[in-house]
C-alpha cells in the first residue's frame, strides 16, 4: 500500500472526548494515511484536539452527517478512502484488513460489519431499527448484507468521484447501500468489532427521528432506483379500490339495466384511470432510470479500478 494516497475521512459533531484517540490509532495502524477531521459545528473542542492529535481540521457548515460525507467525497482527492466516526466505537486495528480487501478482491466498497463486544455498544432500538431497515433494503434490492447502518467503510476513487450524494443526515449510510445495490458495484461485508462509546461521548442519532428519516430515504430510493416497481404498487392500490367500489355498480347494472348510484360509478371510475396513470408513470420512470444507470456507469468506468491503480 505504500503507493497509494490514503485518506481517513471522518466527520464529527461534538466528540471531543473521543476524537484524539481515533485520530492517533489511524495514524499508527495507516502511517502513510492523511487523517482528516470535519468538524459539524461543534460546540465543544473537537476542532482543537483533533488538530493537535495530528489530523487535518476542516469545516462543514450545513448541519447532518450526510451533508458533511458529499463534501468530504468533493474535497478530497486520494486512491483509497477510509470513513469512520469519530466517537471511538469501530475497530481501527481492521483498517488494513479492510483495505487489503479492497485492493486483492479489485472492490469499490468494504463494509465494516459490527459484532459488539460490549452490550452497551448498541441501544435497542437502534438495534432492531438497524436490523428492520436492513431487511427491507435486502428486499427491495435483492442482496444478503447484513449491516447496512455501518459507518465503517472502505471506498474506492472511482465509487467516491461517481457516488451522487443526496442525503443531507444519518441516511447516508443507506444511500451508500442502495447506490451499490443499484449499480452492481463490487463491495463486500467484513465483521469488525465494535465497542461501547467513552465516558463524555454522546450517540448524535435519534432513535425515531433519524430512524423515520431512513425508512422515507429507502421509499425514495426505491421510487428513484425501481420506479416500475414504486408505481405498480400504487395503481396496484388503486386498482383494488377501484373494483371495490365498481364491482356491486356491475352486477347492479346486469341484474337492472341501471345504474343507480352514479357516483359511485364515478368515482370508481377515476380510480381505475389513476391505475392507468400511475402504472404509465411507472413505465416511462423506469426507462428514465434506466437511462440515468446508464449515465452513472459510463461515468464509473472513466476511473480505474482499485488493482489498476498499482
């Protein structure tokens, strides 16, 4: 690895009590590492002791974690790119491990999975949380990961310069995930432990909030990676309501020859043309997607692959 420009990213939000740790562990398993520190407009001292541990201090002033990952992506130029969190939680003796993954498999991403080794390292409702979510991305996009909240990773320069960060929060983890997913890029899940946070050092996620925030991102995912599949479900809706209510105004008018309940039939009726509508929206989206898959792979293969940057 001593070619290669590696660069430990890590944002932070108030983890002064933890960040020197981190930042001087990288430097000792990643020598040839650059670590830089974006602080979150912190109102403690992470700024301070992360420069003084040795790390790059930099600022991101829109508030979330996703906010700070797409400006992270844009400022930084390496070869190899390790995120982490500054909260002292993730193993960073794996970091090697994780990069020799990357390189020798030719992957763009290398997923830190987390096998706690303390009970204290998860609060469960963010454990059940992850677990739910992470079963429906296994749904929707067809794939057996296993821990898709993991803010350990390992990327490539080409997944990095080609990933279109949208997310503003937490959620980011999850668009990473689905970008994947939905491209085919090669990644691979690697178990790493992970420990309960320091005496000082607060979890910034919120069970609920953030975990509302997650499940809306994998909606719109869906809805912008599978739009075929996001419409046929509602004119699928529609569809089923629409025969409920036209179904009696049918035998009705068989039986009588008359229709007496009109508005019935009316709104019947306009629930069958919103099927149409939606399931027309579905197709035409879907070519759409289609394209813009298209457009995101062409722009992934101007990069090299993590073997031929050697």
């Amino acid at each position: 690895m001593s070619n290669k420009r590696i660069a430990v990213i890590i944002p932070c939000y108030n983890e002064e009590a933890a960040i020197a740790k981190v930042v001087k562990d990288f430097k000792v398993v990643l020598p040839q590492a650059v670590v830089y520190v974006y602080d979150n407009n912190s109102t403690d001292k992470t700024r301070e002791t992360a420069a003084a541990a040795g790390a790059v201090v930099r600022t991101e002033t829109y508030q979330g974690k996703g906010n700070v990952v797409r400006r992270m992506f844009a400022d930084i130029d390496a070869d190899i790119y390790i995120m982490s969190d500054g909260d002292e939680t993730y193993d960073i003796a794996k970091a090697p491990l994780l990069i020799k993954e990357l390189e020798e498999n030719n992957l763009d991403m290398v997923v830190g999975v987390r096998k706690e080794v303390d009970l204290a390292a998860y609060r469960v409702g963010h454990r059940w949380g992850n677990l739910l979510l992470t079963k429906l991305v296994q749904y929707f996009f067809k794939h057996r990961l296993t821990d898709m909240l993991s803010g350990y990773r390992v990327f490539s320069r080409r997944f990095v310069k080609t990933f279109p960060a949208a997310s503003s929060g937490f959620e980011i983890e999850t668009e990473l995930t689905v970008h994947s997913l939905s491209a085919r890029i090669p990644m691979k899940e690697v178990e790493t432990d992970y420990f309960a946070r320091p005496v000082g050092s607060v979890s910034k996620l919120s069970t609920v909030r953030d975990g509302v925030r997650i499940l809306l991102m994998i909606v719109n995912l869906v809805k912008e990676e599978r739009p075929l599949l996001f419409f046929s479900a509602i004119s699928a809706v529609f569809f089923i309501i629409s025969l409920w209510f036209g179904i009696p105004v049918i035998e009705y008018y068989f039986e009588n020859g008359t229709v007496p309940r009109l508005p019935r039939a009316v709104l019947s009726m306009g629930l069958m043309i919103c099927f149409g509508i939606c399931l027309l929206v579905g197709f035409i989206l879907d070519s759409v997607s289609k394209s813009r898959h298209e457009n995101r792979r062409f722009a992934y293969l101007n990069y090299r692959s993590p073997q031929e940057e050697n």
